[in-house]
C-alpha cells in the first residue's frame, strides 16, 4: 500500500515534495471513502448515473462542462463499478434506464 511505501523523496502531483507519504496516502484513503459514503447516500432510492453526478457537482460545487462531464463522470463510473463489485450498489433496468441503489 502506497502509505507504507519507504524512499528518500516521493513527489507527488498535487502538492510538495516530502520524504514521508504517509499522510497524504491517509488523507487520499480518507477522502476516497467519503466521496463512497456520499454515493451510497445519494443511492437509498434508485438513481441513474446522470442524476447521480448531478448530485455530486451540486455537493462539491462544481460547474458542468463537457470536459468535466467526462473527467468526473469515468471517476463516478468507477465508483459505481467498485461500489457494485463490493456488494454495496445493486442495479436495475427499468424503461431502458439503469439506475443504481443502495443494498
């Protein structure tokens, strides 16, 4: 695991150059799991992808352009891949439209 990775320098790509990553694993550990909890939230009633990333531009306050539509919406789609594959997300087809939902 990253956190536990030894070496006199690691540079990431996001902030300063530190001989101990350790923290910054944590904290992108951390944040990874809040960003999971927020779309387990949002998916107590059945949701589809776009309403989904809908929710979370509105919750992070962030404007939707086409580039960001892609960018964010293959991280959300991964969420929903890995939320699916740990047995948290369950979909359904309904009138030709997935929607996903918490378990």
């Amino acid at each position: 695991m990253v956190k536990n990775l030894d070496a006199k320098m690691f540079i990431p790509s996001h902030t300063e150059i530190t001989d101990d990553i350790s923290a910054l694993a944590q904290y992108n550990i951390d944040k990874v799991n809040e960003i999971a909890e927020k779309i387990l939230g949002l998916c107590g009633e059945p949701r589809t992808f776009e309403n989904i990333l809908q929710n979370l531009f509105a919750e992070y306050k962030l404007t939707m352009n086409f580039e960001q539509h892609v960018l964010v919406g293959s991280t959300v789609r991964s969420y929903l891949a890995w939320l699916k594959d740990s047995g948290k997300l369950t979909v359904n087809f309904e009138n030709n439209l997935m929607s996903w939902k918490r378990i």
